[in-house]
C-alpha cells in the first residue's frame, strides 16, 4: 500500500499549495486535488528523477497562451520539505471527458445525449488545432490516444500528460518513451521507443486514427473482417497496411458491415488513404487535417426526418437514418420540443384548425307538452274523461236488469256512448299525437349524433389533445424510456427489495405483528410485496392472522418508498437499442399525429357542412310532426284537465 | 436446507439478439476473460459467499475503469453440474450472479465448455471486425475433478502452445494441485484462505493493464504469491 500525501504542504514556484483528495492514480503518478483551489490540480510523480526536474522546468518555461489553451500545462513546479521536485501544478479539467466517451456511442447517449455528428466533426477538428499548436511549439505529443485527449461539453479539447511530451532543450532531448500499438505509426512497430526521437509525422498517424474513430462511431480504421483464417492483430495491419476501405492496395481484410468510407468527404477520404497508407511518404499534417474538417463542418446537411441527422451534404439520402435502421440502434438523439421548432410547428397546425368555420348552432327539435296548448273540450273529450265513474252505474244497471229492463237498456247505451267517445278521441286525437311526439324524439336523438354543432366541438377538442401530445414529445419520450428501463432493471430491483427485511420494520411495527407477517403470509422481504395482488381489505394468513387494510396499505406503502429510493439512485441508461425503440414509438406516434393534425382542417371542415345541412334536413322533417301535434294538442289537452 | 443444494442459473443478462450492433454501439477491441467456477457442494457456506462477494468487486473495480469497462468482457462457467451462467458481455452490462452451491465436480467438462465458449466468442469478434487480445482463462476450483478431465487437459495445452489463450488456475484449501499441475501449463496458485476479493482485485488490475498496454511500458502481472499477496505456491 502506498502512502496518500493528502494533506502534505508544497511548495510551489510562487506560492504553497496543500494536498487535497486524490483523484486518480496511474503508472507515472498520481493526481491530487488541492486544497482551496478548484481551478488547479497537482501531479504527483511516483518516482522522482533528476531529468524529469529539467524536462519539467523547461515546458514550463516555454508555457505560453496557446499552449495553455490547448493542454493541461504545467504552470508550477512542486517541492517537497527537502526541496526535490516532487510534481507539478496544471490547470484542473474535472468534468472534461476522455475521447472515447466522446465517440462510443453509449457513453456519449449517456453523457452528451444531444451531441450530433456535427459535434464529431468539431470535436475532431479541435482535436487537430491542439496537435497542430503543439507541433508548432517543436513538441511531440508521443503518446497521443483516446485517454490522455480530453473534451468538454462544449466540445473543446485539451491533452493531458504533458510531462510525456518529447521536448528538446539546447542541450538534451527527452524523448517519450510509451505509446499505444493501435496507435503507433507503423515504421515504429518492433522498434524500441526509448531515446527514439520522434517526429510530427508520428503523431500524425496516431491523430488520423483518432480522427477516423471519432466521425465513424469508434471503429478503429485497421478493424476488419479478416479474409484470412487466424488471427490478425491491429499491429500487424497497421504494419502492412491494411486499411480495410484502401482503394490503393488489397488488403486481406473487410471493411466491418455497415461502415461506409462515403459518409465523409472525398477530401477527408483522400487524408484517411495517405495517413494509413504504409508507403506514403508523408501524412497529413494536423494542419491539413483542421482545414479539412473545417471544410466538412461546413458543407453538413440536416436530415430531413431527424433533427439530430447532421450529415455530409455530398450524400443524396441520410446516411444516419438508413444505419439506425440497419443497426437498429440510436446513433444520435434527437431533441424534441426544447428547440422550438416543434412547438411553432404545432402552433401553425392549430392555427389552421382554428381558422376552420364552424357549423350552424341551431336548437334541436322539441317534443311539444301538450300542457302548453289551451285546450278544446268537446263532448266526446269530456265523456272520455270521465272514465271510471260509470262503473258502478253499469254494476248496479247490470244486477237489476231483470226488474227494470229499461234501466238496463239505458246503461248499455250509456257504455256504449261512452265507449263510442273514447275511441273518437283515442283514434282522432292521441295517437297521432303520441306518434308525432315519438317522432320528435327520434330526431331530437338523431340531432345530437349527427347534426349538433357538439359533435364538432368533441372532434375539435379530440384533434387539441393530439397537438398537446405532438408539443409533449419529450415528456412521451421520457415516459417511455422510464417504461423500458424499468423493465429492464427489474430483476435489479427485486435483488434491492429483496435486501429490505421485514422483521427491519420492527420499530415502527410490533415484533409479534412482523413475525406473524413473516411466518404466517411468507412475506419475507419488501419483495415478497406485490402491490397489484394484495387486497384492499387486507390478507388472510394462516392460523388465523388476519392482515388488516391498515397494515396492507402501510406495508404497500413501504414497498412504494424502497422503490423510489431505487429508482432515484439508480445510474441506470437505456443501451443504444432501447433508446432507439423508445424513439421509434414516439416517432410513429408523431407521424401519425402529424397526418391526423394535417388532416384535421379539411375533415373539420367537411364535418361542419355536413353537420350544418343534417341541421336543416332534421328540422324540416321535424315540421311535420310538429304539425300533427299544434293540430291535436288542445284535444289531448282537454283529455288531462283536472288530472294534475 | 435442500433448497440450497440445487443448482440454479441466474443469467448476468437477458441476451440481445442483435449480437453484430452490440458492436456497432461498442467497437472497442475485446480482452475476454473466462471464469470456470467450482460451485460443487464443497464450497457451500462461507467460501461461495465470498466468491459471490468477490465478483460484485470484480465488477466494480473493473467499472471504476471506463475504457476496462467497456474492454474487458466477462464469461462464467460454474461447475456442479458444468453450465454457462454468464455469456461474454463487457464490464458495463455484466451482472455479477449470485452462485449457490452444489453437486459434485466435473472439472473436465466445465473446462471443454468454457474453451468452446472462448472459440465462439472469438469467431463473433471476428465477424463484426472486432479486435481482441489473447483471451484469459481463469479455473477456480476447491476439489479434484469428478469427471475425465485429460481431454480438457490436452486442450488447454495445445491452446497454450499456439498461444491462442492463457489458462490461470486457483486451487482453495482442498483443491487437488496434482491435478491442477497437470491440467495447467502455468504453476497453480493456492488462494490464502478466502481473499476472493483480493485475488479478483488483482484479476481486474492485470485485465485493465492488457487492455490497455502500451508499447515501451513493462507491465509485470503483479505476483499474487508475493508476500501481503492473495495466494501461495499450491
């Protein structure tokens, strides 16, 4: 174990610094924060030497501006209570991310989800100024790789490990000695690297590598497919050249399926051909290689079908989208709502629904109260009216007909009169009038399904829900890669909940009230809590215990919470798979919404006129019954006076 | 309890059928590394608890490294019976199982398994152009094979000849070294008592270091027989 300097007083170049937390440790050395400061950070060495203190103060002495601004410089030297040099202060770059997180796709859906390739472009284009002015200051990066090559979220880069640079004094050279060989230029390979003096064209190889990772997705531009049977290391193709997209030469391996050398420039091409081309005798410059990438930055078209496609306009169709296709996969993530575009997009959809002229608002046909008519009383309503009392006349008529005859004859004429009048009334009035009324009704019923301005408004209002939802697509986004994630993380979750004891809860519960939940309902851990099967009225356990609705809902509740807990401290990200089906829900949903939304003026319209000319035909056809009722009402009328 | 005595496969992850764009979303080149794990009902109690704890730290340390993490991929075989219970996936994805233990030790089987696994994989890699370096094989055990083990034995051999992987074997109190000797090419190390967890920390330290070794820098494995060390001459 080694000892942590945290703590430790040092002294710099013109002022002391403390040791804070370290933050990272290496084979050269390790990085601590300093006390008080959070714009500076120090080395630490692991094993001082003399020639390191001369290197040291050397790059300090030629630090300017522009190389400040394109590495972590060493701006102090750090000596301890003996005054040997023990490190270095350079400026602190926490939260900067390695190169690699910038071009593997998931770690950059993960850190810089809104990065498009346009990023990538810059990222690579600030990652050649950086060589360049390092080159120009007559140094050698040496070690250039995807680790010491920081960027910001604003996709600026700095280098790291400067102390590793080849410099050269009047009288020394210190060269570097370490390099990567998926990075090294192939004249290198099998040669040992210490006191090798290296050239810009060295980094020049490792930078178009680099480059080449960053616009296309990390793949190393010596992976292949071998053709060949056994094993072909990156070293031993970049040795013999074997570029797998070489139009020059025939390598015996394939370029990896789906990666095309087309979706950059025929410029960039060309410097990808003469960087990794064994035989050539010079590489690109980092020079060349910034205006290039310039050019391409400047000449990026923008997918018409996702916003966050940028892509070499050289191309007819967006690459981007046919490769998310083909991967099925998200490559980049597009940005909804937030930009504005959407929802002024939304706006002009809703202003076009607005515009469209709304139907006639008439009032329904009404079934007429025969109340409201005055009514006409003739002697047939009246004696049909009275109705019941003849009853007992008839009775009484019927039981004596044998001793007054006459009497009898006289109640059968009465019935029969009466009878007479009923169905006068019955035929001449009410049924036609009952039958207009029914009528009435129909329409009236009819009107609201198919003729009432209402049906309009519940259209109108079902097509403002869609343009809600279109103007939300980031909260549906959202809502849908919470849903995948979360089924995703199940089994992570049921392993947390599966920690939560219930006996824990014997402080808020009795411990015979835990116990019998454990021992008598098998539940164990808050996994054993499946909140959609307990019952609302509380569980039945064995021997008798009975888990009241309090408790179930406490214990649900407790469930509940852990749950949360998990989720909010979870880091877990949907993989690139994910992330793309949850964006191709939400993009089909939105084409459909946007047809629909596109659509809805002329259907509205049409709506309206059909409404408007079903208004008019319900109220013509409800002018005959009406009719029929204004004729009768006074009859029917006379029929209920008295009866209220 | 009887429960504990039956072997059951708990998958790191449910597979992603689309094999090729797991590389598409991550063309980093690959260093595989195999564990063969003796779960026979010898390891019951403490030690397969260990062992459980020991690959949650494996998983983290090998995490705390973002370029390991996306590098280094992980394959678990257990034996008790012989099973995949993890197939090769990166640092980033791999979820550390939780073994339990039982059943005897089919060491032989276990091992042709894992060496089949090892092959396929490399064929995928190969597939998708993707490089990888000379895959580790790492054979945990605490016992003497209960099955014929010299096929296995041969192959590891010839595997190690031609260079196409290297075997490492551990041997826990109770493991049979003869055998152990026989089987690898490398001398086997006894595990002082049950420092899983130091002996993955070291694992992933030395997989971070081929992942990412540069010409010029030495990077000696760390002898984990030296003193203060996780194991000892077996």
């Amino acid at each position: 174990m080694r000892a942590n300097s945290s703590g430790i007083l040092l002294a710099g170049d013109r002022m002391e610094y403390r040791l804070g937390t370290l933050l990272a440790e290496g084979g050269e050395g390790r990085v601590y924060r300093l006390q008080g400061r959070e714009d500076v950070l120090a080395k630490l060495y692991s094993e001082p030497g003399i020639g390191r203190e001369v290197k040291l103060e050397h790059l300090i002495e030629i630090g300017n501006k522009r190389l400040l601004h394109v590495a972590a410089w060493p701006l102090s030297r750090l000596r301890d209570s003996r005054d040997e040099t023990v490190g270095f202060v350079m400026e602190s770059l926490e939260g900067w991310q390695p190169l690699h997180a910038s071009y593997q796709v998931k770690s950059r859906l993960d850190q810089n989800p809104y990065r498009t390739w346009r990023h990538l472009v810059r990222i690579a284009r600030n990652l050649a100024a950086c060589v360049h002015h390092v080159h120009d200051a007559g140094l050698i990066v040496g070690d250039l790789n995807e680790s010491n090559v920081l960027v910001s979220h604003e996709s600026m880069v700095k280098l790291i490990d400067v102390d590793s640079f080849q410099c050269e004094t009047a009288d020394t050279l210190f060269t570097c000695h370490v390099a990567k060989p998926e990075l090294l230029a192939p004249e290198l390979h099998g040669k040992s690297l210490e006191g090798l003096r290296r050239s810009e064209s060295h980094d020049d190889f490792a930078l178009a590598v680099l480059i080449f990772q960053t616009l296309m997705f990390g793949r190393h531009p010596f992976a292949g497919r071998p053709e060949l049977a056994g094993d072909i290391s990156l070293e031993e193709a970049i040795q013999k050249g074997w570029y797998p997209f070489t139009e020059r030469r025939n390598p015996p391996i394939a370029p990896p399926k789906g990666l095309e050398i087309d979706w950059v420039s025929s410029e960039i091409r060309d410097l990808f051909e003469q960087a990794f081309d064994p035989d050539s005798p010079d590489r690109p410059s980092a020079h060349a290689w910034f205006v290039a990438l310039k050019t391409l930055e400047a000449s990026l078209a923008q997918c018409s079908e996702n916003q966050s496609h940028a892509f070499w306009h050289g191309l007819d169709t967006c690459p981007w989208c046919a490769l998310e296709d083909r991967w099925n996969l998200a490559l980049f993530q597009p940005k909804f709502g937030s930009s504005g575009r959407q929802s002024i997009d939304v706006d002009r959809l809703w202003a076009r629904i607005e515009a469209v002229p709304e139907p006639r608002r008439a009032s329904p046909p009404r079934g007429l109260d025969a109340t409201q008519f005055h009514p006409i009383d003739t002697l047939a309503t009246r004696t049909a009216r009275a109705g019941t009392p003849w009853i007992p006349l008839v009775i009484v008529g019927a039981f004596n007909a044998e001793r007054h005859p006459e009497l009898f004859i006289l109640v059968v004429a009465m019935v029969a009169f009466y009878l007479g009048c009923l169905i006068k009334v019955q035929f001449q009035h009410r049924f036609p009038y009952n039958r207009a009324q029914e009528t009435l009704t129909e329409l009236a019923h009819q009107w609201e399904l198919s003729a009432s301005a209402g049906v309009f408004d519940a259209e109108k209002e079902a097509f403002r829900k869609q343009c809600d939802a279109l103007e939300n697509s980031s909260q549906r986004l959202e809502i849908e890669r919470t849903k995948r994630l979360r089924i995703a993380h199940q089994r992570e979750l049921e392993e947390f909940l599966s920690r939560y004891s219930v006996r824990s809860l014997a402080g808020v519960l009795t411990l015979e009230t835990t116990s019998a939940i454990v021992n008598t309902l098998g539940i164990q851990t808050a996994a054993d809590i499946h909140p959609d099967a307990m019952e609302i009225g509380g569980l039945a356990g064995m021997e008798g215990f009975h888990l009241g609705p309090e408790l179930t809902k406490a214990l649900v509740a407790w469930r509940t919470e852990l749950e949360d807990r998990f989720w909010s401290t979870s880091s877990f990200r949907l993989d690139p798979h994910m992330e793309r089906e949850a964006q191709m829900v939400i993009a089909q949903e939105n084409a459909e919404l946007r047809k629909n939304l596109e659509r809805a003026p002329k259907e509205l319209g049409e709506l309206a006129e059909q409404l408007s000319a079903a208004q008019i035909e319900i109220a013509r056809e409800a002018l005959a019954p009406v009719r029929v009722i204004q004729k009768h009402g006074a009859y029917v009328a006379a029929l209920t006076i008295g009866k209220k | 309890m009887s429960k504990d005595l039956d072997q059951v496969p708990l998958p790191g992850k449910k597979i992603v059928p689309f094999s090729n764009a797991i590389f598409a979303e991550n063309p980093e080149p690959r260093c595989p590394c195999l564990l063969l794990l003796d779960t026979s009902s010898s390891m019951a109690g403490r030690p397969i608890e260990e062992l459980n704890t020991g690959l949650v730290a494996f998983k983290d340390e090998l995490m705390a490294d973002s370029l390991a993490s996306k590098r280094v991929e992980v394959g678990i075989v257990t034996f008790g019976p012989a099973l995949p219970v993890t197939h090769f996936q990166t640092a980033d994805t791999f979820q550390p199982p939780l073994l339990t233990a039982g059943g005897d030790t089919p060491m032989g089987a276990a091992i042709e398994l894992g060496l089949a696994m090892v092959r396929d994989r490399k064929d995928e890699y190969r597939r998708n152009g993707v490089e990888y370096y000379r895959p580790w094989v790492f054979l945990i055990t605490d016992g003497a094979p209960t099955d014929t083990w010299t096929q296995a034995a041969s192959q590891v051999h010839l595997a190690e000849e031609s260079k196409t992987l290297q075997f490492f074997a551990v041997g826990v109190a109770g493991a049979n070294f003869d055998i152990l000797r026989q089987i690898a090419t490398r001398e086997p190390v006894a595990l002082n008592g049950l420092r899983f967890r130091d002996m993955f920390q070291w694992l992933s330290n030395s997989l971070q270091s081929v992942s990412q070794s540069r010409v010029g820098e030495q990077v000696p494995l760390v002898n984990p027989t030296a003193p203060g060390g996780w194991g000892s001459v077996g």
